[in-house]
C-alpha cells in the first residue's frame, strides 16, 4: 500500500482528497499546515506528498525548501490555487514533480497524476 | 541658451546694440566727411586767394640781379595775402632755392628733396596738414593744426610753372567749425537712431514679440512640465534641467548643471550604459527603457527614461535631450494590483474547488451516497454552474494579466489545424445537445506557423462558444482555415441570432453585450470577445466579423505566417 502525504490548510479539500485516494486503493496522512508537515516529514517516509502552497505561517515553498536541504527524496506534487507562472517556475526550481491548479482539475484528474507517479 | 533670461530680453539687447554700433559707424563716418570737405574748402579757398595775388607776378620779378627789387615785389605780395591765420610763406623758384620768405634765415636755402615742391611745380595744386618739422620756426602747438598748401605759380606769358609758392595756415578757425558742425550732425545721427530704434521697437513689437512670447511659454511649460526633463551637450555635460528633475533626482539646478547624469544614475548593470550610448551615440536613435536611479538622499527610484540624440545639419550630435518619469508609484500599484488579483482568484477558487470536488464525490459515488435521478439532475446543474464560475474567474484573470500587459507569449511551431479540432471536440457535448450542424474546412496547403498555442485555443474558444450559445438549435456553424497573402485566415461562421447592426462598432468593448443576446438571457459577462481582439492585437493579427441581425455573424481572424512575437511576461494566461 503506497502511503501519501496530503498537506492542505482546508480541511474539507484535504478531506476529500483523502476520500478519494483511499477509494482508490491509496493509504492517506492529512496534516493542515506547514507545522505539522515538518515534524511528520522528520519521523515517517511516505511515497508522494500533495502539497498546498499558500498557508498560514510555513507555506508550501519553505517546505520544499526544506525537503531539499534534508536531502528527503520523495516526489512532491503541488496542488495550489495559485496560477501564476511565476509561482508555477519557482515550485518547479525547488523539485515539484508535477503541479496542477485545483479549481482547474477534477478529482479524477488528481488521481490520475497522482498514480502517474506511483506506478 | 539655457540662463533665466528671457529671449525677448536678449534680443532686444541685442537689437540695441546693434543700433549703437549703427550709430557709431554713422558719426565716424560723417565725422571724416565733415573734415575733409571742411578742409578741401579752405584749401582751395586758400589757394584761390593765393593764386589769385600771383596772377600779376612776372619773370622779371624773380631777376636774381636785383634781390632788392625782387624782395620788394615779394613783400607787397605778402601783405597782401597775409592773414591772421598765414603763419609762414616761402617761394621757391624751379631749382628749389627759397628766394623769399617771411622767415629771413631760409632765404637762399635750396630744399631739392622736397616731394610736395616737386609734385606742384608740375602744375599741381598740393596740400598736407600738420606734417611740418620742428626745424621751422613755428610754435609746437601749431604742428597739428597747419594747412600747408603749394601753389604752382606761371608768370604771364608761360605755359610751364616757374616757381611754388609754399603757405602755411592755421586751420584753428576750421577746426571750430569742423568741431560744430560735427557735434550738430552727431546729436542728429543719435536722435535718428533711436527715433529708428523706437520705430523698430514698435515692429519688432506688433510681429514678432507674439512669436517670442510663444518661446517663452514653451519655455515655461518645459520647466514646469511634470516629467523630467534635461538637455546635456553632446558629452553629456548638462546644460539645462527643468524644475520635475530636480524633484526627481533630489539635486538642485546648481548641482546638476555642468554635472553629468551619472551623478543619480549609475545604478544599472554595465551592459544597460553600453547600450544605451550605442543607441544614441553610435545608432544617432532615440533610447527609451525602465532605468532604476538613486536620488540625492539614496532612495532608488524606477523610471521611464527616452533619450534623444539633437543633430544638426550635418547629422553630428550636437545635444541630448533627456527625459525621465517616474514610475515608482506605478510599479507599487501594479504590484498591488496583481497580489489583489491572484489573492481574490485565490480565495474564489478554494471554496469553488471544494464544491466542484464534493458534487464530483456526490455523482461518482458508491453506494453510501447513491442518488436518485431527481437528485443526480439537481447535482449535475449545480456542478455545471459551479464550473462556469471557475472559467469566469480565470477569464477574469487573463483580462487583468492582459491589461497589466504582464502576460508571456510563447510561441511554438503549431498546426492551427490540429488547435482548432481540439477545440471543436472539446464543444462536442453542447454540439450534439443543441444538434447543430459543425462543418470543418481546413486547407491542407497552410503551413506550420510560430504561434501561442494556448493563446490560440482561447481564441478559437471564446469564437466557437458564442456561435454555439448564439445559434438556435438545428443551427450550422462551420471553421474554416485557409491561406490569404501573407497571412493564415479563420473563420468562424455560424446561423445564430447575428449582432444588431447599431450594436456591431461596440462589440469588442469590455463588458458589452448586445441587446437581444441579454434579452435571450445566455450566460455571459461580456469578456470574451474582449479578451479574443485582445490576444489576436498583441500577436500581430487582426480581427473582424460581419453579421446581419437574425441570419448570423462570421468571425473572421488573421494571423501572420511570419508568425507571433514572443514577449516575455510574468503570468501566462489560462
């Protein structure tokens, strides 16, 4: 069972990402801020992280930041709001594997990129 | 050129002085004709008394064997032309000896080199003024006012002179007249000058001061003008700088004056100056970019600069003209405006994500939250709004990016072709639902082109969604694609309700929509078309339709083969 991260300050988004992966066969940790992320990323190794960019206090740069700094391998895909493509070249510089703006995709669709990644 | 006085000020001083030297030239000049004329009419009245005593002396009288009777003849002579103003009288005979002289020590003497003896005793009448040696007996003062005059004199009965009578007077009463005559005609000149100067005044006055004052007022625009302005020489030493660019750059006119613009500039990477003076200097054109400078008090400050080079007529560089806005304000607001945009599009697009996700969840559910077919209807309708509202608030967005002028074009080798099928099949759901009849002509023969393929999809987008929602049911539309000279050719035809005749000049204007398209109440904010000329402007293209109210409109749009410029930008459009 492949383990994702889904790291996302709107609870009822991170709850209905989780949904859906778990239908899909997938085991989910849901964290709802950069605080959290970091200290679940130091103890348990997951296979993809889904990660929210604009949160209070850290946000989803400054987690990937950190990630790189730790030398953590694990796949990252945004999943944001943010459309810019400033925002979108500055995720990508830091390591993002894939990144999609969430009001442009369906669920379908993230899972899809999500076992993209996962095969 | 540059200082505070005004240009009427200067030319009227140099209007004046050039009256002065005018008048100037005008009393040397008379001044010299008063005394020669003065003087030629006293030597020839001089000379006629003279000549006139003379007439009656004869040969005999020269008879050097009698020197008594000789002496005697001389003196009744001498008194009789003698005058207050008669200083000394000498005659000579033709070997140039003085053989009468009211001066007795130079009776006997022979003066042989003597030119003006020479020079009258062939016949002609000679004058000089004030040239006489001190070895004559005359007082010192009286060098400088002689008249000096020889005067052939012919015996009766001979044709060739036989002797000079020489004269010497005082020119003192002369000189008074020369002197009043020259102070009457000196006032005369003066007062004609000014009366002249006067006159000119009032000309120059009523014809050009009108011109002048227009100068000025250009003068006084340009220094309160809002932008800054600067003028240096063709070294970039300054010469002129107006009241905005010492609010600028924070110096005052004295401390840029004679300084170059470096002085607040400096502030970019070496390559912007290198390029910059190759532009002006080397290419003779004007410059114009966003330069960033730094004022007196070390604030940087971002500004719009245009440099143009002043040629003369021999195209060398003889000033530049610099001018500066500052565009700190701008960039802040700009700025502000697009962290408002992506901040609102942002927070529209979370709650509207978490609707659309949890109406997917609902309609793909399992068996927890199975549907019946009323309920799964009323999901679906709300989904379908919900998803018209995320296309609405990236429509929003590209407008925004599109005004802030902050979109990237990237262009690519595409098939417009291959574009505009996409599009078409993405349309297939509300084709198929309204039946309405789709035909698609692309002509083979159109090349590959360097195009943005997103900008490109939003075109042919926005062209076949409202021929779609504008056309009734059972409608046709057809896209077409074909070569035309140098450009690609679409168009967009469709049988829908058409756009009144007295709508069709508003038709691209932000948030217009026309009015039978409100009256039938489709959805729409009036974006579209707004955005499409928009796009089909910036790469180079144009766009056009023509439409009949009730048959239906064709959109008509060309792009170059040359193809889309790239433009480098911070946002992409969605």
């Amino acid at each position: 069972m492949k383990k994702i991260l889904i790291v996302e300050d709107e609870k009822p988004l991170a709850r209905v990402m989780s949904l859906k992966l778990n239908s899909v066969g997938y085991t989910t940790t849901t964290v709802f801020s950069g605080e959290e992320a970091l200290a679940i990323i130091s103890k348990e190794v997951f296979d993809l992280i889904i990660l929210d960019l604009i949160m209070p206090k850290i946000d989803g740069f400054s987690i990937l930041a950190h990630l790189n700094t730790s030398g953590i391998k694990t796949p990252v895909i945004v999943a944001s709001n943010l459309s810019q493509n400033e925002d979108i070249e500055k995720a990508k510089k830091l390591g993002v594997v894939d990144y999609f703006v969430k009001s442009d995709v369906t669920l379908v669709e993230m899972v899809n990129k999500v076992k993209q990644y996962l095969q | 050129m540059f200082n505070r006085f005004s240009l009427f000020t200067k030319f009227l001083i140099l209007a004046s002085t050039l009256f002065a030297i005018l008048a100037t030239v005008l009393i040397l000049t008379s001044n010299f004709i008063i005394k020669s004329s003065f003087i030629n009419r006293s030597k020839s009245a001089v000379a006629s008394a003279v000549s006139f005593e003379a007439k009656d002396l004869q040969a005999e009288d020269f008879s050097l064997t009698d020197p008594e009777h000789t002496k005697e003849v001389f003196n009744s002579f001498y008194e009789r032309v003698k005058t207050a103003e008669l200083l000394r009288i000498k005659v000579w005979d033709y070997s140039a000896k003085v053989i009468f002289s009211d001066d007795e020590s130079i009776v006997g003497k022979r003066f042989p080199d003597n030119d003006e003896f020479k020079e009258a005793l062939k016949g002609e009448l000679v004058t000089e003024i004030g040239q006489k040696t001190k070895s004559e007996n005359i007082s010192e003062q009286d060098y400088e006012r002689l008249l000096e005059v020889y005067i052939p004199i012919t015996f009766k009965g001979e044709n060739i002179p036989s002797g000079v009578i020489e004269a010497y007077f005082k020119l003192d009463n002369v000189n008074e007249r020369i002197r009043e005559t020259r102070i009457i005609l000196s006032a005369a000149i003066v007062t004609f000058t000014m009366v002249s100067f006067g006159l000119f005044f009032m000309v120059f006055r009523l014809i050009i001061y009108k011109q002048i004052e227009k100068i000025n007022l250009q003068a006084v625009a340009l220094d309160n003008a809002s932008d800054h302005v600067i003028i240096t020489d063709s070294d970039g030493v300054i010469l002129y700088v107006n009241e905005a660019a010492e609010r600028l750059t924070g110096y005052s006119r004295s401390e840029m004056i004679g300084n170059r613009p470096s002085l607040w500039g400096k502030q970019m990477p070496k390559e912007f100056y290198e390029k910059m003076w190759r532009t002006i200097k080397t290419d003779k054109k004007a410059f114009e970019g966003q330069i960033t400078n730094r004022r007196k008090n070390g604030e940087e400050y971002a500004a719009e600069t245009k440099i143009s080079p002043v040629l003369d007529k021999n195209n060398n560089i003889t000033f530049f003209v610099g001018i500066e806005r500052d565009i700190t304000k701008e960039k802040e607001i700009d700025r502000a405006k697009t962290e408002f945009v992506s901040l609102v599009s942002h927070q529209l697009s979370t709650p509207l994500t978490t609707i659309n996700w949890y109406l997917e969840m609902l309609l793909s559910g399992g068996e927890k939250t199975k549907l019946n077919n009323d309920q799964k209807e009323y999901v679906e309708e709300a989904s379908l709004a919900s998803k018209r509202m995320v296309g609405l608030v990236n429509a929003l967005l590209n407008v925004s990016r599109i005004e802030m002028g902050t979109f990237i074009v990237e262009p690519k080798l595409i098939n417009i072709a291959e574009i505009l099928k996409t599009v078409v099949s993405e349309f297939e759901h509300q084709i198929n639902e309204k039946k309405l009849e789709v035909t698609q002509e692309y002509d083979p023969a159109v090349p590959n082109i360097t195009a943005d393929p997103k900008h490109l999809g939003i075109v042919a987008q926005n062209l076949l969604e409202n021929a779609i929602n504008y056309t009734p049911s059972g409608g046709k539309i057809k896209v077409s694609l074909k070569g035309r000279g140098s450009d690609i050719l679409i168009a967009v035809e469709d049988t829908g309700i058409g756009i009144p005749k007295i709508q069709q000049p508003k038709i691209f204007i932000k948030m217009f929509r026309a009015d039978n398209v409100r009256a039938k109440q489709v959805n729409g904010i009036g974006l579209g078309l707004y955005m499409t000329k928009s796009i089909v402007d910036h790469s180079g293209g144009k766009i056009w339709f023509e439409s009949e109210e009730g048959k239906g409109t064709t959109f008509y749009i060309t792009i170059p083969i040359s193809g889309m410029k790239a433009k480098e930008g911070t946002k992409s459009l969605t």
